[in-house]
C-alpha cells in the first residue's frame, strides 16, 4: 500500500507499479479511463471538503458560503491580512481547490503568484500545519483535519463545510492488464469487491466514527445502488458519474456484475 495523492497515484499506476488505485478527483479519474490506463471504477465512499482558518478570521468568513468566503480571502488577503495556503501538489485536494477558485471566479494559475498565497507542495498534514503557523486558510479533508485538531497538533477552525461544492467522492479503479502484463488484475477485482461488500461499507460508515464522534466517511454503495433520490446521491451523480455512470460500460472489462 502506498499513500500518495491522487497526481502520483496516477502516475504508480500508469508505470504499471499499482494494481488498483484508491482515488478522488473525477476529471483525473475520468482521464485515467479513457486514457485506456484504467478498468472496473467504483465509488465507494464520500465526505466532504471543510476551509479551516485562525480562530480570529480575519477574512471574516464565518457564515459565509463557500463563493463568498473565497472571494473574502481574496480580497483580505490582497490588503495584507490574511494567507492561504495551497497544496500545490496535483493531489485530489489540489484538483478541488482549483476548480473552487475557478468557481469564485479566480485563476488559481494567477492566484499562487500573488505573495498572500502560499504553496506547501507537500501533502495535507504538512500543508495543515503551515497553515496553522502562518495564522492562514487552507481547503482540507475532513478526516486528516479531525486528526491533526483532536491531537493538538492545529488550532485551525472549521468556517465551511457540507456543502455541495466540497463534496469529496472516493473511488477505487483497477489498472488495465492491457497496459502492463504484470497487473495482478483478478486480485484487483477482488479488491474492489471487497471494498463494495456490505462488510467493508460497514467498515467506512464506523471507521473512528467513536473517536471522534462523527463520520470521517459515508458509505456511497448501497446509497447509489437504490436508486433512492436523496440530495447527496444527486450531487454525487453531477459530479462524480461520466457519461451518467460511474463508469460506461466501455470501461467495465467484462465485469457488469460490479453494477448490478
């Protein structure tokens, strides 16, 4: 197992060092797809993103919605109150925090030149941890900032979360064995089976729920399996289905038992 983000796991896999790759940024994903490089793509797991900041705020965006609070650190920022920091790195995180910029109405390729914005380059631990030494905001999964607050590690505040734009979606992909010969693909597909099995859904709905005391994840399976119109398995369709499927039947490498 190697813990990467999304970017490198990509590229593992590309090179033929990944059988299987735990992912969550749809448009590399969809890429990875058609690209020829990937098979058999199943959302297992969802969450969503959280912007933490310095308990003071200075960008004043406690209440706000996700556009407008970006835009308020923008603005604070320019006049030399506030920092953001950016992974920089082509990870899941990264992918998502460009596109939220782009809906702000920012270029994040312009943004990171400007001297408020910070680009950590390094994973979300790490980029928590800049954040919250230079009093700055940051986009974060929810799980690693549960984490690093519950150990002392930050005192970053979460200002916005839950809303549809900070959906995170999880999915696992084998790689393609036309790539590479030596792609363990039955043990991939045993993988992905498991990780879609009621046992390991029940797995991501409890995992360190008690420690914590909320969910790091929700089960996405059984949710999309129903057919159940619920608002998040609607927000999950927009914007993690390609072609209004998780993955075309092109892409399912005589598996449609995956999507019965």
């Amino acid at each position: 197992f190697i813990s990467v983000g999304t970017g490198q796991a990509v590229q593992h896999a590309k090179r033929g060092d990944a059988d299987v790759i735990l992912v969550h940024a749809p448009p590399v994903e969809q890429a990875f797809l058609t690209e020829g490089y990937g098979v058999c793509r199943k959302i297992i797991a969802y969450n969503f993103f959280v912007i933490v900041g310095p308990a003071d705020d200075p960008a004043g965006i406690k209440g706000l919605n996700l556009v407008s609070a970006l835009r308020k650190v923008v603005e604070t920022g320019r006049s030399g109150n506030a920092v953001w920091v950016s992974r920089g790195d082509n990870s899941g995180t990264h992918v998502k925090e460009k596109s939220l910029w782009n809906l702000a109405g920012f270029d994040w390729s312009t943004l990171k030149d400007e001297s408020w914005f910070i680009e950590s380059g390094t994973g979300m631990g790490k980029t928590l941890l800049i954040a919250n030494e230079r009093n700055a905001y940051t986009l974060a999964d929810i799980g690693t900032y549960l984490k690093y607050y519950s150990d002392g590690l930050i005192g970053l505040q979460v200002f916005v979360s839950r809303e549809r734009e900070l959906l995170n979606v999880y999915s696992v992909i084998a790689v393609n064995p036309e790539k590479n010969v030596d792609i363990n693909f039955e043990d991939a597909i045993t993988f992905i089976k498991f990780l879609t099995s009621d046992e390991c859904q029940t797995l991501i709905e409890n995992f360190k729920k008690k420690e914590y005391g909320r969910n790091l994840f929700y089960p996405a399976v059984n949710l999309m399996k129903s057919g159940v119109n619920s608002e998040v398995a609607g927000w999950i369709r927009d914007y993690a289905f390609f072609n209004g499927s998780e993955c075309p039947p092109a892409y399912r490498d005589g598996h449609p038992e995956l999507y019965e």
